[in-house]
C-alpha cells in the first residue's frame, strides 16, 4: 500500500505539472500573437517611412517617433520574458519530485 501511495502521490505532481505547462504554453502562445502584432505594426511604420518621397519633417518625426516607442516596448516586453523564463526555471528547479522528498 506504501509503494501505491507514492505512486500515486508522484503521478499527482505530474498531473499538476501538465496544467502549469498547458498555462504556460498558452500564455506564450498570447505572448507570440502580441509580438507579431507588434512587428506587423513596426513594419508598415517603417515601410510608410520608406516610401515618403518628399516627406515633410513633422511627417518624418511622428513617424521615427512611432517606429522608437513600439521599438521601446518590444525591447520592454522581451526583458519581461527573459525575467518570467528566469523565475520560471527556479520554479521548476524547487518543485517537489519523489527524490527530493
């Protein structure tokens, strides 16, 4: 009955395991979306700037202006990933397994 009970106990912790990994993949796979969408906006900033054959300087200005704030939370939202990935691997490094019990 020992072993059953360890059995089960270890198969409850690979169940609770496959949650958070099914959580976390669907919170990277937001994550993605709103990072292509970014990039899509970046692009046809960038091509609208391209594209201006007699730009006047205000229309250059806004323009650069947009192009350096989206770049600014792009940079923002890849050193948030960096921080979660971080804390995420601590996580998983602390988390109960039937040696470490």
């Amino acid at each position: 009955m020992e072993e059953y009970a360890a059995m089960r106990a270890l198969l409850e912790k690979q169940r609770e395991l496959m949650r958070e990994m099914s959580g976390r993949i669907e919170q990277a796979k937001e994550r993605r979306s709103r990072h292509v969408e970014m990039l899509k906006t970046l692009a046809l900033h960038v091509a609208s700037l391209r594209e201006r054959q007699t730009p006047t300087p205000s229309e250059v200005r806004l323009l650069s202006d947009n192009v350096r704030a989206l770049c600014d939370e792009i940079e923002r939202h890849a050193g948030g990933l960096a921080a979660e990935e971080t804390a995420s691997a601590r996580e998983a490094a602390q988390m109960p397994t039937v040696e470490r019990t």
